[in-house]
C-alpha cells in the first residue's frame, strides 16, 4: 500500500494521466511535464547561443545522456553511445563483426551465422536477412505457438559457427522475459558476441548488464523510459569499446574530429566510438527528464509495482473470462500483460475511442502496460469497460480510429 501512495504523487508529473487511462508504456511512454520546459531550453541555447551550443554542451551530449542510461541498466559511465533507434543501435553493434565474405576471400575459417529469433521485434530480423549478401546465415529460432521460445531450442542454435547472436529480453508481444545469463554465457563460451535488445526491460524491470556480461545491449527511451522518439542507445562492454573497429562509423568517433583529416580514424576510447554522424540534439532534451524521473524513483520500486499490477489484470481478466497468453509466473513476465477478449482488436479501438489508450498486437491480443504512474482504480476501470464493450459489443467509438496505426 505505502509503495502506492508513494508512486501515486508522481501521477501529477504527467499531464496525460489526467485526461486518459494511459496504459500503453510498453508503446510510447507518458511525457513528463518538465520535458516541455527541457524541449524549450535546447529552444533557447540554439536561439540564444546558437553555434557556440556544440562546444557549450551539445558536442559531448549523447556522452551525457548515455551515461545516464549506463545509470540504469548498471553500465559504468563513459559504455552507451546514443542512436536514433534501435535497428540503427544493432548495425553500429553488428558492424563491428567481420562479414564471412571477406574472410573467406581471405581463406580463413569463418563465424558466417547470425542467431536472432521469431519472437523479436522484426525490424531486427528485417536488418540481419538484409546482411546475407554480405555472407552472413541468418538463424531464426523459431517460437511456439505461444510464442515462447525454449531455452534449449535456442542454446542448441549456438555454435562455434555464430558470429553474432542477438535477441530481446523481453519479447514484445507477450511481455515474456527470457533467461538473458544462461543465453549471453553459452554465445560466449562460443566465442560470439551477444546483443541484448532490452527495448521491453529497460525502465521496467532491474538490467545489469555488466553482471550479465553482455558485449553489446540495445534499447530505446521511448517506452518505459519516457523519452519521446529519436533516442535508443547501445552499451558496448568496456573492454571491447578499446578494440572493435565498427563499419557504420564517423566522425563523432573520431578523437580529433575538427583535424578534418581523412586518413584511417584515431577513434575515441569511450562510448563515443560507437557514434558516427551528427546526432538528434533536440531528442536528447527531450530524453534526459524521463531518465531522471527513472532514476529517482528507481527500477526496484517500479518492478515491484508493475508485479502488483500486473497481477490484478491476471485476476480482473480471469474473472472476466478473458484468455491470456501472458507467463504467470511473476518472475518471467515483464510489465505487459496481453489479454485475447472476442473481437480484441474492434474492442481496442473502442478503449482508444473512449480514452483508455491500449493497443494490440495479432495472436496475443490487447496489450496493457501499467507504469508506475498508474494505479490499481485505472485497471479496474479499464477492465470494466473492456467487459462493458464485449458484453454489448458495442465498438461505437471505435469507428472513427478506423484508420489509425493501432
Ligand atoms: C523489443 C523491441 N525492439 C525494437 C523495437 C523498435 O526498434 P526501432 O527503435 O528500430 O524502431 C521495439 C519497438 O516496439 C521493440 O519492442
């Protein structure tokens, strides 16, 4: 009770909560009322200090909002360079691996197979079946009908022919969280490098990813961060940022940048390796209240939370009769819980039409993401009207959202 009431005094940090049951993190976070007043100073240094910015703070910038993230998934400062998505993230990550057709020009014995999965979110897989003319086999393990993915099915896909393996922690559809050591520490006694695409866990449950012993993670600030768009970012294991040589680079890597020289780069040894072109300035204003607020409240607190949650949506959904394809074990599900009601798709476009802002996903359902910013009455309201809509099927509001992305 008392971890509620204390959360609860952020709800007033968030103007969307008063108009809306915004139950939809695991898509776009709520934007923080001090975002506005952040978004209007890079407003005012660019109108105000307009060049000089660069020097002033905006040159060094994705190095200060990185070490922020570093601050939450448990990254030393100086480890997570800043990216405008996650699929851009995964090719500076993927481009320090060796393509197999240069090696085997060269004749020597080649890693060629790239280990992703169905489940993952497919931007990724879009971009490793884009690779393959470059030699690269692309494994997709595939998942089970409730899209789980046995451990043991994608264990048995890693071998000494894996340059690179790369997969969610959280899948996206089902919220189900995968057992992130047992994968990362079986690709590297392998001898590959293991991205983690922690898009769906980062701000939501506890990261680690130095005791994970991850080499690279991936996620985004859009979601459980409250971030807005244009700010994803990469952590890439200290050690390796001295070494690896990324192919999508820049010169943002660059130690010298304004020598303007064009001879071989002398790369930086920090995150900043990881860069390449001028970034979203404007996206990180936009990022850095959200990652404070996560960091003040704290992902323990957050998770313990969205555990209380989550579990009064199993029971609301249970007395409903509504199916879910979400884990029931509390210890592998993250901070979404998927319910399949008839007609799940016309019923979210209802809650949308009535101001619960929810979405869906095929096979899994209606995906409901409470934050730490929501409360129990929220999900006992929302699942009331989803009973109410099916009960009557009636999807009226729903009509006129026909034609949004849901
Ligand atoms: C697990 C996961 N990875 C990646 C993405 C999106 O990647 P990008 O930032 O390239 O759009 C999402 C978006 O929903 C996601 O859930």
């Amino acid at each position: 009770m008392q971890l509620s009431t204390d959360l609860e005094a952020w709800r007033a940090e968030f103007p969307i909560l008063s108009s809306t049951v915004y139950m939809i993190s695991n898509s776009l976070g709520a934007m923080p009322r001090r975002t506005a007043d952040s978004l209007a100073e890079y407003a005012r240094v660019w109108a105000a200090r307009g060049v000089r910015a660069w020097e002033e703070r905006w040159w060094e910038m994705a190095r200060e909002v990185g070490d922020k993230v570093a601050a939450v998934i448990g990254a030393p400062a100086g480890s997570v360079s800043m990216h405008e998505n996650v699929t851009t993230a995964a090719m500076v990550a993927l481009g320090c691996v060796r393509p197999p057709a240069l090696s085997a020009v060269e004749g020597s014995r080649t890693r060629n197979r790239i280990v992703c999965l169905a489940a993952d979110f497919p931007s990724l897989v879009y971009l490793y079946r884009a690779q393959q003319p470059l030699g690269f086999d692309v494994i997709v393990v595939p998942a089970d009908s409730d899209f789980t993915v046995p451990l043991d099915r994608l264990l048995g896909a890693i071998d000494e022919r894996t340059a690179f393996v790369s997969f969610s922690h959280v899948l996206f559809k089902t919220s189900y969280i995968m057992d992130a050591a047992a994968i990362v520490a079986h690709a590297r006694e392998r001898g590959a490098l293991v991205m983690l695409d922690g898009y769906q866990s980062a701000g939501i449950i506890p990261v680690d990813v130095t005791a994970l012993g991850v080499d690279f993670f991936v996620g985004g600030c859009l979601k459980w961060l409250c971030g807005g768009p244009g700010t994803a970012f990469l952590y890439t294991r200290p050690d390796l940022l001295h070494t690896v040589e990324p192919r999508f680079t820049g010169w943002f890597a660059h130690r010298s940048p304004f020598a303007f020289d064009t001879g071989a780069i002398d790369p930086r040894g920090d995150a900043m390796r990881m860069m390449n072109g001028t970034p979203s300035i404007p996206a990180y204003y936009a990022a850095l209240p959200g990652l404070e607020i996560i960091a003040e409240v704290g992902v323990d607190r957050i998770r313990a939370r969205s555990k209380q949650m989550t579990a009064r949506i199993f029971e609301l959904a249970d007395r409903y009769g509504f199916p879910s394809i979400a884990a029931r074990d509390p210890e592998r599900l993250a901070g979404t819980v998927a319910v399949d009601p008839p007609d799940a798709l016309a019923v979210s476009r209802a809650l949308k039409g009535r101001d619960f802002l929810v979405d869906f996903r095929p096979g899994v359902g209606i995906r409901l993401s409470p934050h730490f910013y929501n409360t129990t009455d929220e999900i006992d309201r929302l699942m009331a009207e989803m009973a109410r809509i099916v009960e009557h099927k009636d999807y009226a509001a729903g009509a006129t959202l026909r034609s949004l992305v849901t």
